[in-house]
C-alpha cells in the first residue's frame, strides 16, 4: 500500500504521528518531492528546481513524521 502526504502550507511544516488501523507495518519505504519555493518548476536544460529524493529510514510505527513545507511526500508500507 503507497500513501501520499501533502503538506500545502508555504511556509510551515507539520509534524504528524500515522495510527494505520490496517495490519500491522513493519517499515516503509518514502520519497519526497519538494522544491525550494513554492513557484519552482522544472525546465529542460536548466539545473533541477524540484526533486524526487528516497528517505533512509523514514518512517516506522508510533514514529513521528515531518513533512516540510509544500511537499509532497510517498510512503510505501511493508
């Protein structure tokens, strides 16, 4: 099971701790995409303004989790 967590705000991030009432998780895999400012786009043959990055150990139950401001971040449950 993937989920995605958004955080919209500009400028605040948000802590939040996952209560899953599914089976029980193990670890999970995260990606996060997040450029610097809000208005940052991608441009072909410019450096990159927005990036995927894999997150070495991200999550694990009862865990607290941080999504930076205007980020979208990728759980994948195992």
């Amino acid at each position: 099971m993937t989920i995605g967590l958004i955080n919209y705000s500009p400028r605040q991030p948000v802590s939040l701790k996952l209560k899953l009432a599914a089976k029980p998780v193990a670890a999970a895999a995260a990606w996060r995409i997040q450029g610097a400012a809000l208005g940052d786009v991608n441009i072909p043959g410019k450096p990159e303004a927005v990036r995927v990055t894999s997150l070495e150990g991200a999550w694990s139950p009862n865990e607290r989790f941080l999504l930076p401001a205007h980020s979208i971040t990728l759980l994948r449950l195992q």
